[in-house]
C-alpha cells in the first residue's frame, strides 16, 4: 500500500551490515525501520537498535511487515535458487501492497574482468565467476517482477564494503593482513555509510528500472591500501602474498580475478548523491576518528 510523501518506513530482507547501515540512517531521518534475519541473536541485537525484528520464516509476520512498509530493501545475496529475497516477498507484493520504492542489492560482479578499464551501468555483463552469473540472475529476475507488476525496483551495483569493525585496520590489529600483489589490478570500494546514502538518496528520486554503481571516486591497488593503512598506523608493512597464494582466502581472491575502474557518474547525476569519502584515506581516517 503506497503510503505517500510522509516518514520512510523501511522494511529490509537482510538484517547484516548495511541492511542495519541504511536502517539508522532511515530512522535518524524520523522513519521506522524492520529487518528480517532468521537468527534470534541478530532479531534481538536489531530490536536493540531500534530496529523491528521479522523471522523471515514467519510467512503472517514477513507478509504484515511487507504491507506496511514504503520503502523495501533487499540486501541478502542469491544463492543456487535465485534471490531468496524474491522468494519469500513476491508473494507478499501486488493486489494492494506496492511499496513506493523497491532497491535490490548487487555487486559489481556482474561487470566481470575489464582489465583495468571502466565499467558502466548499460555496459554487456560478463560476470567471470558462480557468484556475479547468479547476481545477473537475480537482477533479471527482479526487473521481471517490477515489469509484470508494475513495481518501482531499482539495482544497485556495489563493490567490496568496509566500514567499522570491517577495515583493513582491523586485519592489521588481528595480524590477518597481507599485501596482496596482482600486477595492474585496480578496484574500487564504499564505505557502507555512503551504500545507504545513496539507497535514501534513490529512495527520494525513485525511477523504475534505474540500475546505479555506488562506489568511491578512487579505484586504487588493494596492497596500495593495506601500506597506507599500516603506515597510519604506524606498524610496519604486513607480509606481501601473490594473489593466488594459499594464504588469500577463497572470498578474498574472487575480488582479484576482476580488474576495473568504476563509474558512479549516473548516481551523481540522477540521484544527486555524492560520496561522503571519496576514496579509501577519506574512509579509513573516518575510522580512526571514530576510535577517539
């Protein structure tokens, strides 16, 4: 049910980091925020953050939630079956339930390897690994949806997150950090507080069928990174690893088979969104200061 130009009431499949992310910055705003997650720790650490807490598994519940809310964010990944996210909601959406805006969360997977060259929203999708081919899925199954239902949904391509408590500085500190070397390898990142800006952004400016890159203004070298960190620090250097190098974990290295620049020029535009930290230093010193 729309529920026209007052406070956002936000529902997100997805309680983790930046479902919660986007939630505070919602309710800061004088909204209301839901998030499902099917763990009772989370749904209690939500509901202590403001949150409304839905077992996703509880179909009454999850249908309830849905009906009420005006902006509906999906952020859980798919799996071999698709979107779970479309699973559990499609049934939830149409007759006189269509919320105002509907954002589906992707990755920048979908892009696949430019070899160091940028990449666009309307470029062909070329995904190189099981993870991106199934984001492309779930995106079509998405626009699918929003056409045979006439839903406002909007894509949102992200790259690698880090944010507090999920930084390069906290590899340091742990001693898990390494400087992984693929020469001419460049990709981007966000911070998550800048992904929920611009999903609040869109949500001002919805379009049916938008498909937008959020992502800083710096692609840079991840083992350029991981030396500034250490030296903000004041550590020294972590040990330097080839990417292929057992040592890289296997959800680590999927960052490094693709190399691209990416464009966030179509959210600037549209959505008039700029990002608060415009490359990494900006981000981590955000970090630090948040420390002290």
């Amino acid at each position: 049910m729309r529920r026209g130009d007052g406070p956002t009431r936000l529902l997100v499949f997805g309680g983790g980091r930046l479902g919660r992310a986007t939630a505070r910055l919602v309710r800061r705003a004088g909204g209301s925020a839901a998030a499902t997650s099917r763990d009772a720790g989370r749904r209690a650490a939500l509901e202590a953050e403001g949150v409304t807490a839905v077992d996703p598994a509880d179909a009454p519940a999850l249908a309830r939630a849905v009906a009420d809310c005006s902006a509906l964010l999906v952020t859980a990944p798919p799996d071999a079956d698709g979107c779970p996210g479309l699973r559990a909601l499609e049934p939830c959406l149409g007759g006189d339930v269509w919320p105002d805006w509907i954002g589906y969360v992707s990755s920048t997977a979908v892009y696949g390897d430019r070899d160091g060259g940028w990449a666009f929203e309307d470029d062909p999708l070329h995904a190189a690994t099981l993870q991106g081919a199934r984001r492309v899925r779930a995106e079509r199954a998405w626009l699918e949806i929003a056409q045979g239902l006439g839903l406002t949904v909007q894509l949102f391509r992200l790259p690698a997150l880090y944010g507090p408590g999920r930084s390069p500085f906290d590899r340091l500190q742990d001693g898990s950090a390494r400087r992984v070397r693929k020469p001419g390898q460049v990709f981007n990142r966000i911070h998550e507080d800048d992904a929920a800006r611009g999903f609040l952004a869109s949500m001002a400016r919805p379009r049916p069928g938008g498909i937008y890159t959020l992502c800083d203004d710096e692609p840079s070298p991840a083992d350029e990174v991981v030396e500034w960190a250490a030296a903000r620090l004041g550590l020294p250097p972590p040990p330097e690893v080839d990417w292929t190098d057992p040592a890289v974990s296997d959800e680590m290295r999927r960052f490094y088979r693709d190399s691209k620049r990416l464009s966030n020029a179509r959210a600037k535009a549209e959505l008039g969104w700029r990002p608060r930290y415009p490359s990494y230093r900006e981000g981590l010193e955000a970090l630090i200061a948040r420390q002290t």
